[in-house]
C-alpha cells in the first residue's frame, strides 16, 4: 500500500484504498442535504478525498448551488462527520463553487 491513498469520491467512483477512507466515507453518507434529502457523496459533493497514512485527510466541498442557503451548514456537518471517524488526525476543506468559499475555508481550516 502506498504511503497515502486518493480517491475520486463521485458516488460511481469510490474506490476506497484504506480501512479509515472506507470509515469516512461511510460517515459521509450519513450527511443530509436538507434540500435534496440525499446523502453528499450520492450527490456528489465531496470529491478529491485524500486520506494519508497519518490520518490527515483533505477533500473539496462543492455545494449544489453558488448560493446554497445550506452551504455554510453542510460544510460544517461534513466537518464534524470526518472528525468523528477514529484515527482522523487532521482535516483541509477546500471549497468550491460558493459565494463564500474563501470566507468558509478560512473559519473551518
């Protein structure tokens, strides 16, 4: 296995490399759009998932719309999904596609 594993995350796609990708992307599907009531990853908005062998973990976050009025939220719970996954060290949000993004990257990172 190599010294990380990277995983393009579209629902179709997932191929998790490791025990702990497996882990949070089981997490991940248990985060609600409250809009669409889906799931993230079935709508595809978590994507470049990237777990290293130390636990840190970096992903993008690209909301259904540039001005999602549920952006802010699910940024937040996906946050706290992967946190809650043991042996998550650390994690980097990129965002993508919202109104926000710097101004929400820099309160979650």
């Amino acid at each position: 296995m190599s010294t990380s594993e990277k995983s393009d995350t579209t629902a179709s796609n997932i191929p998790p490399n490791t025990q702990l990708a497996r882990k949070i992307i089981e997490q991940l599907s248990t985060v609600i759009d409250p809009e669409l009531q889906s799931d993230v990853m079935s709508l595809q908005l978590v994507e470049n998932l990237f777990v290293g062998e130390d636990g840190s973990v970096s992903y993008t976050f690209r909301p259904t719309s540039f001005a999602c009025p549920y952006g802010v939220n699910l940024a937040m719970e996906i946050k706290k999904a992967i946190a809650s996954v043991k042996g998550v060290t650390r994690q980097e949000i990129h965002i993508e596609g919202f109104v926000a993004a710097k101004e929400l990257e820099e309160l979650l990172n």
